[in-house]
C-alpha cells in the first residue's frame, strides 16, 4: 500500500490493543512503525535498476522480519517515550504498527515476499489497489475518532471495517475471475494462467489478463455491486521468447537482465506494442483494457554487457483519464469507430487513446509501486 495507509494501518492496530496506554502515544507509536518497512526503498545500485525493483517490498514486508523490524521502531521511539512508558510496551505497540505493512501489501495487486525466506515468490492475492482512498479514510476515521475520545473502541471498529472492506475484494476478485473465465470460455481459449486484478483506487473496476498458446488475452472487467457486470474488451499480445532476440549470448548481462525481469513479472512479459525494443510487464497498464504496460526494460541488443534500463510510461492526457472514468461508470466508451483496433483472433477491440495509449492518469505516479530511479519516459 501508500506510505499513508500503511502508517495508519499501522496505528489503528497499535491503538486498538493500547487499552492502558494514551491514544496519542500508541497511534504514533504503531504509525511510525508502519512506515519503517518502505525503508526498502533506500535499497539500490547505481548501475543495475533492476536491483531496486527486486528488493523493494522484499525482507522488510516478511512476516519473520517484523519481530527485528519492530524492535528497530521501539529503539528509535523509546527515547520520546522513555518516561511515559515501558520499553516491554513499546515494543509490544511497534510490532502491533510494524505487522500490517506486509500483511497489508500481499493484499494488493502487487504483492510482496511476506512468506521469506520460507518462500521466496512474490505473493499478491489481489484483494485491493495499491492505493485505496476509501479503505484510507476508514482508517483515517478511525485513528481520528480514537484520539478524540482516547479509547481503543473506534481503532478496534476501525480494524474490523478494514477486514471486512478486504473481505469485500475477495467476493470481487472472484467475481471478476470467473466473469474471465466464461469469456475466455466463449472465445474458445484453452487458459493456461489467469489473473484478474483491482484497478487504481476502487474495487469495482477489474484488469483481467490470462494466458492461451502463446498470447495474452487483456479485458477490463467492471462488477458492480448493484449495475450489472460489463466487460469492456481489450487486446491480445505475444508472449515474448528468447527466440524472439536471435543471437542474443545467453551468458550476456542483457540475457540474465531479461530472465530477472521476466521472473519479476511473473512471466506476463511482451515486447511493447508500439516501442519494440521495450520488454513489458503485462500485467499492469494505465487502461485495464490496454496491452502497452506501465513499466520496462530498454532492449539494447547493440550493448549486451550493460544492465538495462528499467522505463515507466506515466504521461498524463485527459482522454486516457476520461476513459477510465467511463469504464468505472459502466458507461460507453465514446470514440470512433475508426480508432478500434481488430484482434483479428478473438474478434475482440482495444480502444486506444492518443500517443497509443502511453499516456497516465494523473494518480499513476504517486501509485506506482517502485521507486522511479531516474530511467523512465
């Protein structure tokens, strides 16, 4: 999640267990501590951008690393609160702040390593958006109403209204999972993988990509809780294969670059559709509908022993935002019907945007789930 939520996710877990102790203290106790897991953020390596992507979201949101997480919070904490309160509770209150981060993270659609070094995959079960402005102001009402009335009451209220709006993501994923599949049904595609994914902000909106023979298949899928479902459809796109670079030494940096970013993206990787020479990560895109990812790698086969350049495509249009807003709706998607783009396999359309599509909403870029390290478009 955002730095915000997960220092108030944070806090209300800190506050709701702080029956003895004053509001104030507990809650920026347990906000703190919240925040401390993103220090992962700091980790990188000026000439390998991959390596930052690779770590940020790594140890630190590990369920076994918030014990030593915690007590680095409560080191840092205890002189503030040294003459207000035992260390023992301090710490007890830093890893009740620290707890969330990764809990909070394997929810989203980008996941985390919250089970290492047990498990060294990247687990995202795809319950939320990486930023949620309702699932923030239930905890924000929360952290706010417990300190005005200095209780553990509205915390622990507050704590069950974020289990149960998770809750609410799971109904919704599986909803939108099996919308996918009965599409994919209907197509006559064997699926050989599928993820559905909440969009920016809402759990209305859906981005559905699956695997069939050696494309992936892209649809946005909206489930509403009282409109009918409408399925907007999208594009399909190559999977990318090392045959794709003939040539290319699978000794070379720029080879093994590929093979990290690709275990990265899980696999959902395509040559970009209008910038060949980009690897994309095609499970995330500005339009839940759009095959152009939202980040890459720069394919330099000229220089094969330099690290790749890791890129973000995160231009801001109003047309891109319009169409959005028009799929979260259920609306109709205004556009020519000169500007639809044939699959030619599934009969399906993309609607692309100007500048095909590589343009942002203008929340993308407080939303991406990565520090940007300066090679981006």
């Amino acid at each position: 999640m955002d730095l915000l939520t997960q220092g108030l996710a944070g806090a209300v877990l800190a506050q709701s267990a702080a029956r003895q102790v004053p509001a104030r203290l507990a809650i920026a106790i347990g906000f703190f501590a919240g925040l401390l897991a993103d220090l992962d953020i700091l980790i990188s390596a000026a000439d390998d951008p991959l390596f930052n992507i690779e770590y940020h979201r790594h140890f630190t949101h590990s369920l076994f690393f918030v014990p030593l997480g915690a007590l680095v919070a409560a080191l840092l904490a205890w002189p503030f609160v040294r003459r207000r309160l035992r260390f023992a509770t301090v710490y007890l209150l830093a890893v009740l702040g620290f707890l969330p981060s990764g809990l909070l993270d394997v929810c989203t659609s980008f996941g985390t390593h919250w089970l290492w070094p047990l498990y060294g995959e990247r687990l995202a079960w795809n319950l939320i958006a990486i930023i949620d402005p309702l699932f923030a102001l239930i905890l924000l009402c929360a952290v706010v109403l417990a300190l005005y009335r200095d209780s553990v009451w509205p915390a622990r209220i507050g704590v069950g209204l974020a289990v149960l709006y998770l809750l609410l993501g799971l109904v919704q994923r599986e909803q939108a999972a099996e919308l996918a599949a009965e599409l994919a049904a209907e197509r006559g595609h064997a699926v050989a993988r599928l993820e559905v994914k909440p969009t920016l902000g809402n759990l209305v909106l859906w981005r559905a990509i699956y695997e069939s023979g050696e494309h992936f298949y892209v649809d946005a899928l909206r489930v509403g809780f009282l409109a009918p479902t409408r399925v907007y459809p999208g594009a399909s796109i190559a999977r990318f294969a090392p045959e794709h670079l003939p040539g290319l030494d699978q000794d070379s940096r720029l080879a093994n670059d590929i093979a990290r970013f690709t275990r990265f993206s899980d696999g959902f990787v395509a040559l970009h559709p209008q910038q060949p020479n980009v690897l994309g990560d095609v499970r995330y895109a500005l339009l839940p509908n759009s095959v152009a990812p939202l980040w890459g790698i720069e394919l330099d086969v000229t220089q094969p022993d330099r690290h790749v350049a890791f890129l973000t495509f995160r231009q801001t249009d109003a047309a891109l935002r319009r169409m959005f807003l028009a799929m979260l709706r259920g609306q109709d998607l205004e556009e020519p019907s000169d500007q639809r783009l044939e699959t030619g396999e599934t009969g399906a359309t993309e609607k692309p945007g100007p500048d095909d599509e590589i343009a942002s909403l203008a929340a993308v870029s407080a939303a991406l789930p990565y520090p940007v390290t300066g090679f981006h478009r």
